[in-house]
C-alpha cells in the first residue's frame, strides 16, 4: 500500500495495483461558501491542489472512493461530478442513501462492520465530530482501518478512537489535525478536529505506531498551522514518530 496525500484530508492509496481515493476534496480555489458560524468568511478550498494534480487527473485514477462523512471538505460536488456514476463509493451506512439517491452513486457501498475491496479488508470505525452537544447537531462521522492502516476521520480524541487502537492495533495512524473550531456559540469553543493536544495524547496512547496529521491550513475555520504542530511535535519530543506530510506528499509505503 503506497498513500499519497493529495490535499486536506484527500488521500490517494494505490492498493495492489489499484487506487483507492479517500475524502476527495478536489475543488478549485474558493468554490465553496466558508464553513459557517466562523469568524474568518474566506471561501473553501484555501490552497489550490498541489503543482501538477489536477482534479481530473486524480478522478482519472480513481478506482473506488471511501469517503468517511458527507460534509462538502470530504466529499466535494466537484468531484463527484467528475466521477463517473457506477463509480464505487465506500461510505458509512447512514449516508448510503445519500450517495444512491440524491447523488447518483450506483454502487453506494455501506460500511456496516467491514467490507472487502480488491482484496482488502476495510473495517469501519466510529468518531466524534466536536464534544457532546456539537458533535450530535454535525452528524455521524466514521474512519476506516485497511491493514494496519487506521485513518481516524473527523474526529476528536475520544473513546471511540481509543477502542479502534484497542481493537486493531494500527502501525500507522492518519489523523485529521488543524484543531477547528466554529466561533459563534455552535461549539462553545472546543474543537470539533483533532488539536495538538489530540494529536499527541494518539502518539502517546499508541507509541508504537506512526502518527500522520493531515486537514491542514485549508478550511477558514482550521487554527493550527503545519508549522505549530511541527513545532508542539518536536517539543514533545515525537519527532521520530509524528509527521506532517505536505500537499502532494507520498508519505506512506506499507
């Protein structure tokens, strides 16, 4: 397995000999309204796709899609315009009929439990997209562990990712970092990602794994920096088992 971060949490994984695409958030510059309830009003996406990707190279490739929630950062109108139809999409029961009906996926794929795909066992996680009370009004949130693989998704540092390390005992684990928040109210401030605080209770709750930290320095409501995780990383003295992988990184061969 070789992953390849595309941009924010979009994942390219060449699984033998095909490619997974996970999270596409493929949109040019500013295609979409600023996430709300957010101080900063700057339209999404913040950065544009690395020099030489392309939105319709990367769907090109494109062989099946998991996709771990149906907020537009993760699964973009865009590209699921450029999909074609019978495209498969692995996503968490309760968007099935999302992605079927009002989509237009005929090859929805739920994720109960597990599913397979070209030989992998994909095993569904749950998450918690902000503390209670947010979490509950932004709706379900799931990662995935293919192999020793555990992508957390949307998440904070809860039980739940917790029990998915119990259970599975990743060697590497990809997290979705920038420790957003909203500003009016709609979180009371907490962060509905994962922070750097989150970020290293993963490294010391699982020490034997590598950490990755993506969904970096592109949504307006994203506060820490590739920069201040590197910084809080070294500090800690993680360096050796915390990364930071930049846009258009191959950053993982398994």
């Amino acid at each position: 397995m070789q992953i390849q971060l595309i941009r924010h949490a979009t994942l390219l994984m060449h699984i033998n000999g095909k490619n997974l695409l996970a999270d596409p958030f493929l949109a040019d510059v500013g295609t979409f309204p600023p996430i709300p309830f957010t101080t900063n009003q700057t339209p999404i996406p913040l950065v544009a796709l690395p020099a030489g990707i392309t939105a319709a190279g990367v769907v090109a490739k494109t062989d099946a899609v998991l996709v771990t929630h149906m907020h537009q950062d993760h699964w973009d109108p865009h590209t699921q315009e450029l999909l074609p139809k019978n495209t498969p999409v692995y996503c968490q029961p309760a968007d099935e009929a999302t992605v079927r009906n009002e989509q237009g996926f005929t090859n929805a794929m739920p994720v109960g439990d597990t599913a397979t795909w070209n030989g992998v066992t994909i095993h569904r996680t749950n998450g918690r997209h902000g503390a209670p009370g947010i979490a509950e009004k932004i709706g379900p949130v799931s990662g995935y562990v293919l192999n020793d693989v555990y992508i957390a998704g949307d998440t904070i540092w809860c039980d739940d990712v917790k029990q998915a390390i119990d259970t599975y005992h990743p060697k590497h684990i990809i997290v979705n970092g920038g420790g957003g928040r909203m500003d009016l109210d709609q979180s009371g401030g907490h962060p509905i990602v994962m922070n750097i605080k989150d970020v290293i209770t993963v490294c010391k709750y699982a020490p034997e794994a590598k950490v990755y930290v993506v969904h970096l320095e592109n949504t307006n409501h994203s506060r820490e920096t590739r920069a201040d995780i590197k910084k809080a990383i070294a500090e800690a003295g993680l360096s050796a088992q915390c990364f930071v992988p930049a846009d258009g990184e191959t950053f993982l061969t398994v």
